[in-house]
C-alpha cells in the first residue's frame, strides 16, 4: 500500500511541475514572458518612444525569453490607438505590430 501511495505522490508532484511551467510560456510566442516596469525600461526604448511616437504613452512592457534570446515588447497607446513595439535586448527598435483601435 505505501507503494502505490508513493506512486500517487510522485505522479501528482509531476503534474504540479508541469502545470507550472505550463502557466509561463505564452503560446503565441512560445516564449517566457516576464513584466517589465516602465521605469525600468532602457533608455534607448524610451528615448525611441518619445522621438518616433510623440503623444504616445507606454501602457506595459514584457521581456520575452525565445531561444535563449531577450526582445522586449512594449504596448504603446494614443486615444483609441494602440501599438505593439519590439526592442532587442540592447534596445534596438526591431519591428512593431500593426496599430488597433482600444476596445472599451
């Protein structure tokens, strides 16, 4: 009997382990998303925002881990605007994702 409750133990352990792992990749990316605070942010990301997106303000950051490479995705709003932007980790701008009006 100990046996058998061993192997209940040690199955439910390794469903706990991988519902975990599970809950921080995002599927999209499928890469580990962490939140970055926007004071954090590098200064060259902020520097970019403020030249190329006058009015625009930073809504959240995310660095994303895919590959053992470090991007950072920045979400930027304006009124009704709002736009993605992706950073390499050096703060380089990398591409940015196609404008979408604010759902309210």
């Amino acid at each position: 009997m100990k046996k058998v409750l061993i192997v209940i133990v040690l199955f439910m352990a390794v469903l706990a382990v991988n519902a975990q792992a599970t809950k921080t990749t995002d599927t999209k990316e499928k890469g580990i998303r962490t939140p970055v605070m926007v004071a954090d942010l590098q200064k060259p990301i902020t520097d970019n925002i403020a030249k190329d997106y006058v009015g625009y303000t930073i809504k959240e950051a995310t660095s994303v881990t895919k590959n053992n490479i470090v991007t950072y995705h920045v979400v930027i709003v304006k009124d009704a605007t709002t736009m993605t932007l992706v950073y390499d980790k050096d703060g380089v701008f990398v591409k940015k994702f196609p404008a979408t009006p604010v759902k309210k």
